[in-house]
C-alpha cells in the first residue's frame, strides 16, 4: 500500500505532461522538425504520437494546424485549429492560427469572430490583436485597427511586425507623420528589422505613398504597396527544442 500513493502521482503526473501536449519523444522530435522547417516530417510525428496514446488532444492537434499554415495548407490549419479549440477552448493559440488562415482565405468576417472569440478567451497573445487588425485593415477600417495593434504592442512591445502593421495603417489613412513616428519608435528601441527599416524609408521619401517606386535599398520584389501591406503574424508555436 505505501507504493499506492507515489504509483497515482506518477499516473497523474504522466497524464499532465500529456494534457500539456509535450510530453512524449514523439512530440519532442516533431517540436524538433517545426523549428527545422521540416513540416510534412512533424506533422506525421504528431499524428504517430496521438495514435500512440489513443486519442486526440490539443498540442498535438494545434501543432499539426500550425505546419499546415506554414506550409500554405489553409483549409487543413483551419480544420485542425478548430478541433484544438474544441479541444482546449481557453487557449488561445489555436484561435490565433484560425484567424490567420481565415483572413488568408479572405473570410475577414469568420476571422474577427473567432480572433474576438481569442482574445475573450485568452487575451496574453499579441497575435490574436495583430491578426485582428489586419483583418479590420483589409476590411478598410483603418482606423479601427489602430486599437488592435496598439492592444498587440502591450502584450510585446518588441514585435517589429506590429509596429509595421501600425505605421501601415496610419499611413493608409492619410497620417504619414504619425506612421513615421511609429516607425521611429521601434529603431528607438532597438527592434527595427529590415522590413521596417525599408517601410520608415520609404515614408520618409519626399513624395510619401505617392511615389511609384521603392527606395534604392528595397529589393526589386518588395514595392511600394507591399510595404504599406499590414501582414499576419508569422505562425508561433511552442519556445525552440533545445
């Protein structure tokens, strides 16, 4: 009997590291291939571990979703992101996929319902407010998504994205001024990456959005429109296997 207590811990401990969605080599080895781009390979390590316990539940689920949307798979992230919500329905990093494909597959309307849905759930992700107000932008309710990104910006004020979606939609609403100084902001405090460094360029040129073509140091496929194009969240999973 004095094993009786220490077995159940174990039993439960065993089942918790499963609940988490991380617990088996599995798993481990299809984090692995994620980070590694090998989508295809982590997908089929997630769908072996789920087969391996018996039956479906939420990390392996949303994982398989998330490689699906970076492999441009749309309707699979959708369809997965979806049972990992019924799965898990207050976590909110499968909303924030779902959102993602749904306004890459221009259903803007499906998109703000379940990013809201997201955001009441689980509020802590910052791309549930970012791909929020990309879907208002693409929407054309510019100055609606000021709010979603501002809301993105306090849950990480380091995200480079955000503070380009920001000046993105300050721009196409006719501020200039103000996108240059959010622009600013971001080389301010040291996350500036490439991309915002060639969209405060292109802003700072004297003829603005009106200009037809790029700065010299934007690549010939990166033009004008697509610097002032607010962009979803790149696809975020769990911290890199280390």
């Amino acid at each position: 009997m004095r094993w009786a207590l220490p077995a159940l811990l174990a039993c439960l401990f065993a089942q918790a590291a499963w609940a988490g969605g991380r617990g088996s080599e599995d798993e481990r080895r299809g984090e692995f291939a994620y980070y590694h781009g090998e989508h295809v390979r982590s997908i089929a390590l997630y769908e072996e571990a789920m087969r391996r316990h018996g039956r479906k539940t939420f990390w392996p689920t949303y994982m398989i979703g998330l490689n699906y949307c970076a492999l441009g798979g749309w309707s699979q992230c959708i369809a997965h992101s979806q049972e990992a919500i019924q799965l898990n329905p207050r976590n909110g990093r499968a909303y924030g996929n779902l959102g993602q494909a749904l306004i890459e597959t221009g259903r803007l309307d499906e998109a703000i319902e379940w990013l809201q849905k997201g955001i009441e759930a689980d509020a802590a992700h910052e791309a549930l407010h970012n791909n929020l107000g990309v879907a208002y932008v693409r929407k054309g309710e510019y100055e609606r998504s000021l709010e979603h990104f501002r809301n993105a910006l306090y849950w990480n004020e380091d995200d480079p994205l955000t503070y380009r979606n920001l000046a993105s939609a300050l721009a196409l609403m006719g501020e200039p001024e103000e996108a240059i100084l959010v622009c600013q902001e971001a080389v301010r405090r040291g996350v500036a990456d490439a991309s915002l460094d060639a969209q405060l360029a292109y802003l700072l040129e004297p003829h603005g959005l009106a200009h037809p073509a790029p700065p010299a140091d934007v690549s010939q496929e990166q033009s004008a429109v697509d610097l002032m194009t607010p962009r979803t969240t790149p696809l975020y999973g769990p911290p890199p296997v280390r």
